[in-house]
C-alpha cells in the first residue's frame, strides 16, 4: 500500500500510510529472515524482492509489475509476493485483478494486516462495501494493531457503515435512479461538507393566535363561583397562512471527531387576518466523538420564538447524547441528558430551567421507525412563578415508508408522527381559576406525503392536529392545519 487510493478517506489514508509500512514490511518480509520451512520454494524466488518501496510513478508501477510477472511460477506459494502483486495492481486501478492477488496472499497466510487493508480497499472499489466493511472490522480488532489506529479505524467503519445504509435505502426508495455505491471512507474527501433546504408553502390554521378555545372561565370568588364569558377578540382565529423556511448545516471532519453546525429559520404569516407574523430561529452547534462503536455528542443550541405582541420564548440548551451500537434486531438507541435555561420576555415571572431525560431508537421497520420518550422538571426562576415547578413527560412515534408509485418514478414517501404529552404543576397557578394544581395532557398527530418529482425537488402535503387539555381553563388549545410545501434541497456530498 504505497499511496491511498482515492476511494480511501483521506484521513483514513494519513492514519493507515503511518502504519502501512510496518504492516507492509511484516506482509512482505525478506525469506531469509524466516525458517527454512516457511517460505517453499525460497531456492528459487528471490529473497529479498518484494520490500515496499518509495511512491512511484504508474510508469515505474507497470515496469514493477511486469518483473512481478515474470516471477509468477517460481514464487506461486510466496504470500509476499502476492501481497506486493496485489498492492501494485491497487495502485493501478486494477481492482478486480488486485481482488484475485490479494486474495491468494491471504489463502497462505490470513494473518496480513496490510493486505487485509488493501483487500478492502480494493472490494470497496468494486462496489462490495459490505464486505469491506467486515473485513476492517476485523482487522480493528486484531491485537497487534496500534490502539490508536483501532480507534480511527472503528470510527471510519461507522461512518462508511452509516453511508452504506443511506446508499441501500435510496437505492430502493428510488431504484431507477442513477447512483453510484459510496465509496469506502469517503467521509473527508470534502473538509466540509454542506447540506441545506428552501420550502415555502400554503395552507390553512384553525387557530392562528394559539388561543384557548374555552368561551368562558370559571372565576372562585369568595362568594362562590361566577361565570365569565370571554370577549370574542379572544376567540381562536382561523385563516389561511404562508410559511418559508430556510435550513442550513455544515460538517466537518476533526480527526476521528465531527463538527456540526446548523441553523433554521422560519416564518409563518397570515394572509387575511391582521395577525402578527410568527418568528422561529434555531441555531445549534454539536461536537461528535467516537468511543469504541459508539458515538457520544455534546450540543449547545438557542432558539427563539416569537409572534408580535402575542408571545415570545427563548431557550438556551447544552445537551449530550450518547449512541449505542445498532441491535440485531435493526434499532439503534440512543440517550440523552439536556439543561435548557427557558425565558418569556412578555411574562418573565414564568422563566425557568428545564432538565429532561430522553431515550430514543431508530428502527429499520418498513422504513424508518423511530420511538422516544422523556422525562422532565421545570423549575422557576422566580418563586412566585404560578403553579411552581413542574414535572412532564412525554411519548412519541414517527414513521417514514417509502411508497412505490410506479417503477418508473422516483418513491413517494409517506410520514405518520404521534406524541403525547403530560405535564404535572406543584402548586396552584391561580386561586381565581383553579382549585389545585395543574393536570395538562397533550395530543399531536400528523400525516404528510413527500413526492420527489425532480432531482432536489419534493412537493409535500401536511396535515397535523394539536390538542391539549388542562384542568387550567386558559391551557385548553386545539389547532387543525394542513399545507401544500414545495421544497429544494441539496447536499455537497
């Protein structure tokens, strides 16, 4: 392995040249320095033919190969000199001779590190990365490689395995579309790697100014209980709505770690009643590092959401999550431990900080099946925060299906998502409303349908329902929305 093909990650390659020549020396080590009885035939092969050499030129490479070949039946039972045959016809492009050469090298002795090495390098070439991926598996595991090329090695797999699996299901959710396989550890041949969408869409809420869709409150007087009707000014307003969103993420590759960045950007506009628009902002930095298989992330993030004169909220997050090995049975779970520091610039007495618990798992089921749930506090700020703290938990389900149209069109894709909430207060948030704390319970649900009619371009339809109910007249909310979505996106990978 005298250079790093180009179908090697190039961070890959740096890690594996600095060990290549010992792994290659051992490979291809002089018979005269093994016992007589390891080497047959060693009176009529050269002793000392098959070192690694300095990078050559592919002129110099044929010449090289060409000598090799005149020595074909005098070395026939040499596993260097297969070893060495294999490694030129790699560095020639000629996989699927190299495959056949590396192949016999190891039939005599499995036991070559280096050949391994160039053998996966040369499979992933021919589009087999499967077995690639299986054979560095097993030289990461080996006893005689350095530890810290283990730990390169075993975070590339995951990689590669990660975009091997992202090929697998975009070849069956669109199998007349030309792509190509990945490529083995393809993961740095970009240092940054940038991905993005633009959407806009039409549609229509049922209640624009997330109002309480009670007419009337219950006020406990000390007299007793008096009726109040609500002025129709409070009523929920529906109407039909614009929405844009603008999506951006970076990656970079930092040695065996990746660096992430990613911002969204969304607005929602009335378009026949005068209702202040509403602002979404996210902005999130995250930071992943291998352990072994799995994978461990630290994220800090800020959003904001704001609409006029109606509501504002920020959050401030530091998150960390940690990523297990994929089960047998085809999910992979995850569990994660987040602080947000939550304020309310309208209602700053209701500020808060909100610590929650969430496990999660993706699972291959007809798609893409992920479950989650969690468990949270909420404590104020401010003592005299109505209801006190809180405690919340939530369940949730989200279902992608690809959905074959016809063989000649690109996969539609199907979306089903459901979660249900409850959130707990300790004490009472108003004596005039409610005779004890808060019990609020919420439902979401949704459908969406994704068609990809060109490259970059999905059109999408969503529909969603929210409803949430609350022993707190002022928390009972319903929402109804559907939109019609036309999304462009890209990928620089």
């Amino acid at each position: 392995m005298q250079t790093c093909h180009r179908s090697l990650n190039v961070l890959l390659c740096s890690a594996l040249l600095l060990a290549s020549w010992g792994l290659a020396a051992a490979d291809a080590m002089p018979s005269d320095a093994l016992p007589a009885n390891a080497m047959p035939g060693r009176s009529e092969c050269p002793l000392s033919a098959f070192l690694p050499s300095r990078t050559k030129q592919p002129s110099e490479l044929r010449a090289d190969l060409e000598r090799l070949r005149t020595l074909t039946q005098a070395c026939e039972e040499r596993y260097d000199f297969y070893a060495q045959l294999g490694a030129l016809l790699l560095e020639l492009q000629r996989f699927q001779e190299a495959v056949v050469a590396l192949e016999k090298a190891l039939l005599i002795n499995p036991e070559l590190a280096g050949a391994q090495l160039d053998y996966a390098q040369a499979l992933a070439a021919l589009g087999r990365s499967g077995e690639a991926i299986d054979l560095l598996n097993q030289v990461a595991n080996r006893p005689d490689i350095e530890e810290s090329l283990k730990v390169w090695l075993r975070g590339e797999i995951e990689l590669a395995a990660q975009r091997q699996s992202s090929f697998l299901a975009q070849r069956e959710s669109a199998p007349n579309a030309e792509a190509a396989p990945p490529s083995l550890m393809m993961g740095a041949r970009r240092a940054v790697e940038l991905s993005g969408a633009l959407q806009s869409g039409i549609g229509r809420e049922s209640n624009l100014k997330g109002s309480s869709h009670v007419r009337e409150l219950t006020l406990f007087l000390v007299n007793g209980p008096v009726l109040v009707p609500l002025n129709e000014s409070q009523y929920p307003v529906a109407g039909l709505t614009q929405r844009s969103l603008v999506a951006l993420q970076a990656n970079a590759r930092v040695g065996v770690s990746e660096l992430q960045l990613g911002g969204v950007v969304q607005t929602r506009r009335a378009l026949n009643e005068p209702i202040p628009s509403q602002q979404f902002s996210r902005l999130e930095v995250q930071f992943a590092y291998p352990i072994r298989s799995h994978r461990v992330y630290f994220g800090v993030s800020q959003q904001d959401l704001e609409q006029g004169s109606l509501y504002a909220a920020k959050e401030q997050k530091y998150a960390i999550t940690y990523l297990f090995d994929k089960h047998r049975s085809g999910c992979q779970p995850q569990l994660g431990l987040a602080r947000a520091e939550l304020s309310y610039p309208l209602t700053p007495v209701m500020d808060g900080i909100h610590s929650v618990l969430r496990a999660e798992a993706s699972c291959s089921l007809l798609g893409e099946l992920r479950l989650g749930t969690s468990f949270g506090f909420d404590d104020p700020k401010r003592q005299e925060r109505p209801g006190g703290s809180r405690r919340s938990g939530d369940l949730y389900i989200r279902h992608l299906a690809p959905i074959q149209a016809t063989p000649s069109q690109e996969s539609v894709k199907a979306i089903t998502w459901l979660r249900a909430a409850r959130s707990l207060e300790r004490s009472i948030f108003s004596e005039l409303l409610i005779q004890s704390p808060a019990d609020t319970r919420r439902l979401d649900a949704g459908f969406g349908v994704s068609w990809p009619f060109r490259k970059h371009w999905e059109l999408n339809a969503e529909f969603e329902s929210n409803s949430q109910q609350s022993t707190n007249p002022l928390l009972n909310l319903k929402n109804r929305s559907v939109y019609l979505v036309l999304r462009w996106q890209f990928a620089s990978r």
